[in-house]
C-alpha cells in the first residue's frame, strides 16, 4: 500500500497517526483543503525553505503539500528569518527537529506535535519553555546558549534521555531528579552550584560539566561516589 486518498471523509487524524505508524511509508492524503490554506499563509521565505529542506520542486499539489507535512526530520541553521514556529503546527509526523542561531524566540506552537522526540533550540533568543511538558514523548533536548532559566516544565519529561543546558541562565538543578532516565547530562558554562540532585539519576552515564560555580572537590567526589558516569570537566 503506497497512497491513501481519503480527503473529505471521516478519517479523523488520530485514525492517519495510527495508519502511518504501522506503514510509515505509505502516503496518506487526507487534509488538502488544509494544507492549501497552509501554504498559501506562509511567507516566500517559509515556501523557499521547506522546498529546499523536502527536495520538492516542483508544483504543490496535494501530493507534495502532504509529504512536506509527513516530514520526520528538520534542521534550521543560521537563519534569522525564522522567527516562529507557526508554520510547523501541521507536521504532525516530524520527530527530530533542530533550530541553531535563529531568531525563534518561542517554542510553544510545536508543543502540540506528537510524535516529537528531539529537540534542539540552539543559540536563538528562547528564554522559556512554555508548554514543553506537552511533550511527553520526548527524549532529546538541547536549549544550549540560550536566555532559559527556568526548567521546572522540564521535569515532567520523563523520558527524557539526553539534556543540554550548557551556556544557558539555569543555576540550580533542583527537580532534575525526576527525569530518572536521563543518560547524558551537559551543564558547561553555567552558574549550577550544587550536584546533589544528580545522585538519584542511577541511568547516567555522561556528565559534562566543565566551567560550573562547583568546586573541583565536590566534583571529584561525585566521581568516587558515581563511578559509572563518565565526568568531563576541567
């Protein structure tokens, strides 16, 4: 089964999420009045970038609009252009999504987006994660150089595995201890004065935590007590 036409029907999205899973190749064409509206709101620039991101040049038919809105994986770099995320409300099978040095500033739009497993918001002008416990799917997240200082809407993503916060405003690490499968923790290059609340994440394997407010002492005894975490600093 390659195409499924099933525009105007009682097909809920739910119903699709569900299909794409068990036949993730297979193209399901089910919203194009949708789509159309979507398209035609975005900017040149947003058109021009998600051409050049899907390899789809040509005419946007129902076709293409539908595979560009199946799209798994994007990266942005180095684009100031890109203030918001409102255009990215419809990729509903997008599962890897990266932004570095971009003028995006709030990630609260994708939040709803269901299948979002990594996420990077990298040297861009965040300074909140508004609504990121939404993702409760999520395993990968880097907020590294940005404004963030708060991670309270963090910890709710218990399925987290990876967490950068390197270069961001965080200073304390309380409530980290909920994220209990954590397996790589990067802290560099912030004001984090206290480990204690990592002596429960058993999971971890890696912490980078070089140019912290934490004494080489405290640090070395983390290291005795946790000999199976890999300590980078310096």
């Amino acid at each position: 089964l390659e195409t499924v036409y099933c525009d105007k029907s009682q097909v809920s999205k739910e119903n699709v999420l569900t299909l794409k899973k068990e036949l993730p190749e297979c193209l399901v064409v089910y919203q194009s009045d949708d789509l159309n509206l979507w398209w035609g709101r975005l900017d040149d620039h947003w058109q021009e970038l998600l051409r050049e991101k899907s390899g789809i040049d040509e005419r946007m038919d129902r076709e293409n609009l539908q595979r560009i809105a199946d799209m798994r994986k994007l990266s942005i770099t180095d684009d100031l252009k890109v203030k918001n995320l409102e255009p990215l409300t419809v990729f509903l099978m997008l599962e890897d999504l990266s932004l570095h040095n971009t003028a995006v500033s709030n990630i609260a739009p994708i939040t709803s987006l269901p299948n979002l497993k990594s996420l990077a918001v990298t040297s861009s002008p965040i300074n909140m994660l508004d609504r990121i416990n939404l993702l409760k799917q999520m395993e990968h997240l880097n907020i590294e150089n940005t404004s963030v200082e708060d991670l309270e809407p963090v910890y709710e993503l218990i399925n987290l595995k990876t967490l950068n916060i390197g270069g961001t405003q965080v200073k304390k690490l309380k409530g980290l201890e909920e994220l209990t499968q954590l397996e790589s923790l990067t802290i560099n290059n912030t004001r984090i004065k206290n480990l204690k609340p990592l002596n429960s994440l058993y999971k971890l394997k890696e912490l980078k935590c070089f140019n912290i407010d934490v004494k080489a002492s405290k640090i070395e005894d983390y290291k005795k007590a946790h000999p199976h975490v890999n300590v980078i600093y310096y």
